[in-house]
C-alpha cells in the first residue's frame, strides 16, 4: 500500500470527479493521503477532505505565492486549524523565487513566523523550496527545533547532506521518472533509506507516463516503482519503506 505525502484535491481541477476518484483509491493500493494547504481556503477544504474520507489527513498553511495576502489573523486561524486531529503538518510553507508572487522580504517573514508556529504546535512542516535554497538554509538556522519534509525535492547532494544531518525528510515526485531527474536519483542512492518520502503533488508533476495529464494519486506507483529500481529493491519494499517513514514523520 502506498503513501501520498503530498497532494492538493481540494484544487479546482479536481471539482468535477473529486468525489469518484478518491472512492477509488484503497482498492487502488493508496492507503494514506496528506492534502496540503496552499493558504487559509485551501486548507480549511483539506481538513473538510478529510472529514469524508478516514484515509486522508491534511496539513494547514499559506504558500509563499500566498504570503502577501497573509495578516496576523491568518496565523491565529492557522493555529485553530492545527488543533483538528487529523490536521498532521504545517503546510506547505517556505520560499519561491522562481515565481514571486509574493515579495521576497514578506515570503521570509511568513515563512519565519509559521515555522515558529510549527515549534509551539509541535507539529512537522511541510516545506516548498524553489529556487531559494540559501535563503530557506539561512532561516531554518533561526529555528533549530523545526522539523520535517522538503517536499518535491530536486537539489544537488550538497544541499540534501546539509538537511539530512539536520534530521529532515526529502521527499520525492513524478519527476524522478524524467529523463534529466540525474541529480534526484544521486540523491536518493546516497541518502539514508529511511529519510525518504514520496508524493504526487497533484493534480501538478504526473510521472511517465502519464506526463503532461493531470495527475492523481493512482499514479504514484510509477514513481514507486522508480525508487524501487534506483534503491534495488522489490515495489513492495519501496512501498512499505516510504509508507513506514511517512507514519513516523507525520506521526501516524
Ligand atoms: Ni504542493
């Protein structure tokens, strides 16, 4: 059975079979879902999700595209939702200068005070980093007693090493199944098996072959079955490592 550490079925491409296509995950082999929250909305429809289905469990937080239409009150709301039981992980929050759709300066701030929410919780993060790696370093520095996941991870080994020794989680998309994926699969050969993590991040990043679709957990056997074929292991034991490791970080 398969774990999905991060996907997004509360988004609008999801309105029209959202209800048809989750009935169908356990006899699908996808046991455990965590739906990320992309801001407040998004979040409170992700606790909503997992209202309706015991297999999904959700995180709460505002993405930095989101960032600037955060105010304080955001963060106490934030709180609130993170006192629901099936509410798992803060996030996902972090850094994205690909885009910038927030303000660098105000990304950082919201970034800092959800990780510090995510210490006084004492919940995990869920973090999306792109193309920000120094900055995101740099702050996480301020905030030793954080813990958790990069999700969709894609940096050199360099970068991984400095997270691994500090007791993070990687986590691993469709996007090993690419052709030019070279780095995440040195990554995952030299890392410690049991700090890895995968995700579809749907409906985004669908692996081969179903690239270019939108994408849904039933896929997540393809990047399953990657990981299996780069560790050398069975589909099962790449299965069963990534399930175990997602119910320890998300405490499970
Ligand atoms: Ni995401």
């Amino acid at each position: 059975m398969l774990f999905d550490t991060h996907a997004h079925y509360d988004d609008e491409q999801f309105d029209q079979d959202r209800d048809a296509l989750l009935a169908q995950m356990p006899e699908n082999g996808v046991s455990l879902i965590v739906n990320a929250g992309s801001n407040l909305e998004s979040s409170k429809r992700s606790l909503t999700l997992t209202d309706a289905y015991p297999f999904i469990y959700a995180a709460a937080g505002v993405h930095p595209h989101d960032a600037k239409d955060m105010d304080d009150k955001t963060l106490s709301e934030l709180e609130q939702l993170l006192r629901h039981p099936k509410a798992v992980a803060l996030g996902e929050i972090g850094l994205d200068y690909h885009y910038d759709h927030s303000p660098r300066e105000v990304q950082k701030q919201r970034f800092r005070e959800q990780l510090a929410l995510s210490i006084s919780a004492g919940k995990p993060v869920i973090i999306h980093e792109r193309e920000a790696a120094a900055d995101t370093l740099e702050i996480l520095r301020e905030y030793p007693a954080a813990r958790g996941v990069f999700h969709c991870f894609s940096g050199s080994w360099e970068t991984a090493k400095l997270l691994l020794d500090k007791g993070w989680y990687l986590s691993f998309a469709g996007v090993i199944t690419y052709k030019n994926a070279r780095k995440s699969h040195e990554v995952i050969t030299r890392m410690p098996r049991e700090r890895i993590l995968i995700e579809t991040d749907c409906p985004y990043l669908a692996p081969v072959p179903m690239r270019g679709r939108r994408n849904s957990s039933l896929n997540l056997r393809y990047t399953a079955d990657k990981l299996a074929e780069l560790l050398g292991i069975t589909f099962r034991e790449a299965a069963a490592l990534t399930m175990e490791n997602g119910k320890r970080l998300f405490g499970l």
